[in-house]
C-alpha cells in the first residue's frame, strides 16, 4: 500500500513518543497508516440553487438574495416597495416589484371560485398580494414560486399589513421593455475612439425594438450634445442591453427614461352595478 512520506513520519514519531514512557498514543503502536483517498472534485451549486436550499434550511438567504441581479429593476420601474406601500393612502395604485416567495391555493366560499393567496418579497421585506376572479385566471401561469414578478394593483392599508389586490401582473424583466419611454447612452467624449462608436453600433443593432435612442455626448468642459438616432437604430429596452452598454464604456452608461404614469383604477367585481356586471359578461 502506497504511503504518504508526511504520514509515515508521524506514525513513527507517534511510536518514538510512546516507547519513552508516555502511553498517550499507544494504541497506534504497530498500525498500519491508511491513506484516504482525495476528496472528489464537487462543483459549487448553482446560485439560484444554493439561496433557495439556505431559505429552505434556515428560513433566510445567507449568501447572497435572489433579487440582486434584479436591483437595478426594482429601482427603476418599482414605485413603491414593502417598506413605503403603508405610507400610501387606502385604494391607491402602485407598481410593485419582487420574487414570489409562496402561494397558497384556494376556493372562495362565497363564490366557489379558486384564488391565490401570493407572498411576494423584494429586498425591503414582503406583502401578501390576492389573486382572484378573472386576474387569477389571468396570470395564474406567473404565480408559481421563486418567479420574479411586477404588480400593477390597488394598495389595502386599511388592516395591520398592506395588501394588494393586482390589475396586472408580468415578469419583472419583461418591465423595462414596456415602461422606457427613452434610452440614452451617455458617452464621454475624452475617451472616445472610432472603434467605441463602431462598438456602440454593434451594440444597439443587436437589441433592436420601437424605443427611442439618445446618445448623450459629454465634453471635458461638462457640456452636452445630444443626438437623437433613426429609427432604425431604435432598441429594445432590457437589463442585457444595460449591462452589456456598461460593460462596453463603462458603469452608468445605460439611462432609461421611464413611465411612471400608472393605469386607472378598476372596478372590483362586487362594485359594479348589476348593468354594468351583465354588459361585461
């Protein structure tokens, strides 16, 4: 049997020290060293695998949170988050994004109708959202668990905690693409070579869309001149095109003009006058 040379010295002084008169270690007098084979080479989990098995053991995330990736979009196209929505007055509309923590499943009494019961958290705390009636039919498919989410809805602070009663629901990446108004690249113009706005060109034909684009032009004296781009240099509006822009010429490069208008209030089911429930049935 093959021996590691560190091993063998350490037996044999192991043996040295008890024939001196010290039967500390004498149970390993004429053992034999075993050499543990190397551990296997494990890779890392995968992060998204990794938070949700440490919420699942210790009830919080430990390394890190799942909504990280997702901070610049829940600054930017979130209106209120869990902290803020209390301060709102009762029945008032709001946009709100996070990550759906669970669902709880049902059927109204009343009704007889299913609903979901969603806890959505963001990186502030959670709130619990109800889904039901022809909105649960709607995004039923969104309401699963661990799934990034922003809610359009109608704000309860009426009771201890906040609830919302949504109008619409989609994932949350799909947010930047409906609420930029404008994207603009802010350029510096000391730092600027040919091949950066070669590299800018290749940038934006590969995330075409319908969103205007402004190249923001900034000189050393701290003047700007804006340009705005044809149409057909027009993009899609999205985290990837930010991150891959801020890699490209550096952080803050990317900036999103964004629609915070938010839609009018609708009619819950039970508010609306029996004309109004027949016409839309």
């Amino acid at each position: 049997m093959a021996q590691i040379p560190w091993a063998t010295s350490i037996a044999q002084k192991t043996k040295e020290y008890s024939s001196s008169g010290n039967q500390t270690f004498g149970f390993l007098e004429d053992q034999s060293v075993v050499t543990a084979p190397p551990p296997e080479d494990v890779s890392d989990w995968p992060e998204h695998q990794k938070l949700s098995t440490e919420k699942a053991l210790l009830g919080i995330y430990v390394t890190g949170h799942p909504l990280t990736p997702f901070a610049p979009i829940l600054e930017k196209y979130s209106l209120n988050n869990t902290v803020t929505l209390a301060q709102l007055p009762n029945r008032s509309l709001t946009r709100i994004g996070g990550m759906i923590a669970a669902v709880q499943s049902g059927f109204s009494k009343k009704s007889g109708k299913p609903y979901a019961m969603v806890t959505l958290e963001d990186l502030e705390g959670s709130v619990q959202i109800l889904c039901m009636n022809e909105n649960y039919d709607k995004y039923q498919s969104l309401l699963v668990a661990n799934k990034a989410i922003l809610v359009i809805g109608e704000v309860n602070t009426g009771e201890d905690r906040p609830k919302i009663f949504p109008q619409e629901i989609m994932p949350l990446e799909d947010a930047p693409r409906k609420y930029t108004r404008q994207v603009y690249l802010r350029l510096q113009m000391a730092h600027l070579q040919p091949e950066n706005i070669e590299s800018v060109r290749e940038l934006i034909t590969a995330h075409p869309g319908r969103c205007p684009l402004f190249l923001c032009f900034s000189r050393p004296t701290g003047e700007k001149i804006y340009v705005e781009t044809h149409e057909r240099y027009f993009v899609a509006p999205s985290r990837e095109l930010q991150q891959a822009a801020d890699k490209l010429l550096g952080e803050e490069t990317y900036f999103a003009k964004v629609d915070t208008t938010l839609p009018e209030r609708v009619q819950r089911r039970w508010e609306k006058k029996p004309a109004e429930m027949a016409s839309a049935a």
